[in-house]
C-alpha cells in the first residue's frame, strides 16, 4: 500500500490512550529511548512504518530510489522525510521492533540520499504538484528531518546525525535568504530555522527569524491568523509557534497560541468537528477536525494548566498522536490536567471573520455576515445542514449573496439588491470604431430602458424549537426562483419528491419533511412547489449531498422552519 501524502498531511498514528505515558530515563533531559509508551502505541507506529518502507523505492539505479511514489507516481520529498522522522523514533525507541535496526537505517540512508539528490542549488526542493524552488515546502520537510536528526543527537548517535547534516544545513541556507508566498509560511520556515539552529547553531538562522519576527504575529483581536483557516494553516502557524518557543526559549510566542486556541473552542460542532465557513484557504465549507492542533494542544494543555483544552484534546487521542513528537519533547508525556468542559451554550459573534456562533448543547448553527451565498448552516447532532441558499433566474446573476448585514433584536437581517436594464443605439454612431467591436467600452455611453429591479431580504431568528428562515424577493415579478436545503451525504429524508432527471434533488411540495442521522433529526418546511426549474440559470451548482428545494415565482415571501428532533 503506497503511502499519499502532500505537505498538508502526515502519517497518523493509532494508538491507545495516553494514560500510560510517563517519563523515564534521563532526569530533565530531552531523552528519546527512555520515553516509556504503551504497546499498542509502538504496535501501530511499526505498522505503519512497515507500510512507508514497503512502499520505498529501494533500486540504487532509479532516479526516485529512497523516495515513495504517490498514487499518481510522484515522489515527494515530504513522505521522504517522514519516513526519517517516523524511521528515527523507531530506531531509537527500546522497545520498537525496529529500534537498532541495520536494515531501517540502511533504507533511511536511500531516503537521506533522495532528500540530497532532490534539493536544488539553493538548498530548497520543490513541491511537485505546486511549488518550485520553494523555501517554504523546504520548511515543511526540515520539520520531520529535523526531528529524526534532533533524536540521533539526544542519542548521541554521530553517524545518523552526520547522514542528516548536510541536506538540513543546505535548507538552511536556502530558507535564510529565500522568500515566502502565504502568511503561514513565515512560521513555517523560521520553525524550521529553529530547528537547524538547535542542532547546528548560526547566526544567520537567529537573524533571519528576527526579520520574520519583525512583522509581528498576525493574529487579529478574535484569534484568527490571517487566513483564517481553522481546518489547515491556524493549526500550522500554532505547532510553528510551539516548536520556535521552545527552541529559542521565547515563551512569548505562545499567547498568540492561546489566542487562537481559545478562539477556536467556539468554533467546535458537536462531535468535534471545526467551523470552517470562515477560512480563506481550501479548507473553506469543507469538513475538518482540530487533528492538525494535537502537538499544540497538548503541550499547551499540560504547560498551562489548561483543562479545556484536554477536553479539546480528547477527541484526537489516541489517533493522532505522533511518536516521535513524544520522544522529541517529553513535556508531551506529562499528565494532564483535570478537564474542564468546552463552551456549548453561547451565541457569539465574529465581526471581523463575518460570523454569529450558535451552540445549544448537541445543535450548533452557524449565520454568516460575509459575502458568501451559504448565509446559513444548523446541525442537531450528526444531522447536518450543509447550507441554506436561494436565487432567481433574474438576468442570470441572481443567486443570493447578501451585501448588507445588520442585527435587529432577535433578527439577523441580510439584503440585496440587483439591477438589469437593456441598452439603447449610440446617438452619434460616428463615435463607434469601426467594426463596433469594444461592447463593454462604449456600453456606458448608451441610454439603457427596461430597467428591472430585484430586492431580497432574509431574516434568521432562534426560537424555541430551533431556527426560522425568512425569504423575500420582490421587484420584478413572475421570475422563477429556487430554495436549496442542503444535507450531508448518508441523510434519510422523508416528504419530499425527487426532482425528476436531477439526482439528489428533492422537491418539497407542501407539509414538513424530515432528515435523519441516526437518533439525530431535523424537521423543516412548510414546502413550496410553483416549479421543478431548481437549477435556474445564475444559480450556483447544486452542492454535494442531497439537496431539497422550494419553487416558486416572484413576488416571493416565506418563512422556513427548522424544528430540532
């Protein structure tokens, strides 16, 4: 089984629970043999090293040899280097099968001699899919390599540390001078500098991270880092600020880290998953959890005392627990502190992020205030409304998305308002080029008539059994219009018709109708059929999961009520 990994991924370990973690060996050393874990915790992360050295391509003449193909055939320097990260945590833990392996550490050579064979001039490497002679992907690598080469040292195993050496210290000078093109990849690389300063101490590391540093932390008074990315890069920037923390002994990069962790516990559904409608990066409307934050949460958790993180924490361990992290910093393998419960009953607004939080013990309801078309999303439990949006086939730009917001009492209220006209001939036509060929340039200069005018108003409002949905859209009459309820994939819907030649389009004509995951379940309607044109032109695609609408013409006025089961 080939492993699949890009920069945004890492191997993931199942493992049992942490409760059998305790230090051992070197007294306040940061000792990698004398970590003592549970069985099934080295059980799962020899397993899954057997799987990364399986997958090695181990033929001294091919050009990949030490690396990993993807499914596509590509072999990235990131599986490379988890491998030497994971391959090192075995080869110095006691009691891993693989611990003092001449075979592990011959394969980890070939993967030592691809990194090498794969860095440009630089010193950086190229992320295949994306990004070439990249100093920041040259970060995310230096991160494992770093960690299998800090092990060989507090080890004190000359010639592993030797075989790492050069392909860290030619990164290093590569990230020392080279450029960045996303806000978190300052983190990125001056955590990777932090790492190559601690084995291999130069100036030049520390002075480039004090030009990064410069710029200051870019955390806004809601504890969202620039892109906002609460499934993918805020988890990223938190673990870089950890690792230069400790590293550079400046424990004044971590209240950026509780910022967004605190921030972060409003931004939880029930079971765990993370609100991700406010992200600026591909995470967006996608489905994510806080895995990316166990190496932060956990040393947060047990540096500060912090006992909502543990809560936060639980649902990530034992899988996502990484061995070599609790070789590499034994701090992880402190007992936690006493948990306290994460916030599930608050309404809370986000302005900056353009987001109201809703959370009712197992229902959480997301209204956001942004240009976004998905102004609306509720869950009860695993029933999940992916999004609630709407548009008419007005001149075909009619979908709704909101440009005005403003709280009235118990009223969250969003407007739109859209024009179309037609256009009349040029009074002097002499004015035209020949040809008539720049439309969009001459356009203004022509009288427009037959000006249509389409207004839409929403209001959302908590009740006592769950949320109401207002929609109305007037001005130009007798133009279709189409109510998508989006569901998550695996919900079982009852009232509703199939929209026919459309799957996963259901119709709800009139009444109530019901979704169900399991015990969890949401009722909504009243229905509203005029039409079966759900897709009206302009509208955006129909999103994934099934999707039930209402039709109707406008004039349009109707209030959508979602009941909680």
């Amino acid at each position: 089984m080939a492993l699949r990994m890009n920069r945004r991924e890492a191997i993931t370990l199942g493992v049992t629970s942490l409760a059998t973690l305790s230090l051992s060996g070197k007294a306040g050393a940061e000792s990698a043999s004398g970590a003592r874990v549970a069985p099934t915790v080295l059980e799962a992360h020899d397993a899954n090293l057997k799987a990364a050295l399986v997958s090695q391509i181990t033929e001294k003449a091919s050009r990949w040899c030490g690396g990993i193909p993807d499914r596509y055939g590509l072999h990235h320097c990131r599986t490379a280097a988890t491998l030497l990260r994971d391959g090192a945590a075995a080869y110095f833990h006691e009691k891993s099968g693989y611990c003092g392996s001449k075979e592990l550490f011959e394969r980890m050579k070939l993967a030592a001699g691809f990194l090498l064979r794969a860095q440009n001039e630089s010193g950086n490497i190229d992320l295949l899919v994306t990004n070439f002679n990249s100093p920041p992907d040259t970060g995310f690598v230096v991160h494992d390599v770093a960690t299998a080469a800090k092990l060989a040292q507090v080890n004190g195993n000359q010639p592993f540390l030797s075989l790492l050496k050069e392909f860290l210290q030619r990164a290093g000078a590569g990230m020392a001078t080279g450029g960045i093109h996303t806000p978190n990849h300052r983190w990125v690389v001056c955590a990777a500098l932090a790492q190559i300063h601690d084995l291999f101490p130069e100036k030049r590391y520390l002075d480039r991270i004090e030009q990064w540093l410069a710029e200051g932390i870019d955390i806004d008074e809601e504890g969202q880092y620039t892109e906002r990315s609460t499934a993918g890069y805020n988890a990223v920037v938190d673990n870089a600020l950890v690792v230069m923390a400790h590293k550079l002994n400046r424990p004044e990069l971590l209240e950026p880290v509780r910022k967004n962790l605190d921030a972060m516990a409003y931004l939880l559904h029930p079971g765990g998953e993370v609100v991700t409608e406010i992200s600026h990066r591909q995470d967006q409307n996608t489905r994510g959890t806080m895995r990316g934050y166990w190496f932060a949460l956990r040393y947060m958790a047990i540096r500060d005392g912090n006992g909502m993180y543990v809560s936060m924490l639980k649902p990530l361990e034992p899988e996502h627990i990484r061995l070599a992290a609790l070789m590499e910093y034994p701090k992880l393998q402190e007992d936690l502190p006493a948990a306290k419960p994460v916030p599930e009953n608050y309404e809370k607004s986000y302005a900056l992020s353009g987001i109201t939080r809703i959370r009712r013990g197992k229902t959480s309801a997301t209204i956001v205030h942004k240009r976004s078309s998905r102004f609306f999303a509720l869950r009860r439990g695993s029933a999940v409304v992916n999004a609630v949006r709407f548009a008419s086939a007005f001149f075909g730009k009619g979908q709704f998305v909101p440009v005005s917001f403003e709280k009235r009492g118990r009223d969250f209220c969003f407007e739109q308002h859209l024009t179309a006209q037609y256009y009349q001939p040029i009074d002097d036509p002499d004015l035209l080029p020949v040809g008539n060929n720049e439309w969009s340039r001459y356009k203004v200069r022509r009288d427009t008539s037959e000006i249509c005018r389409m207004a839409y108003e929403t209001r959302i409002r908590e009740t006592e059994q769950g949320f109401e949905v207002f929609i109305k859209a007037h001005g130009t009459d007798n133009v279709p219009l189409s109510v998508e309820i989006n569901f998550r994939e695996g919900a079982k819907l009852s009232g509703v018709a199939e929209v026919p030649g459309t799957r996963g389009a259901f119709l709800l004509e009139a009444g109530f109708a019901e979704c169900r995951v399991g015990n969890d379940g949401i009722r909504f309607g009243p229905g509203h059929c005029d039409h079966a044109y759900v897709q009206v032109r302009g509208a955006e695609p129909k999103l994934s999961g099934p999707s039930v609408y209402l039709t109707a013409y406008t004039p349009f006025e109707h209030t959508l009520k979602f009941q909680l089961l």
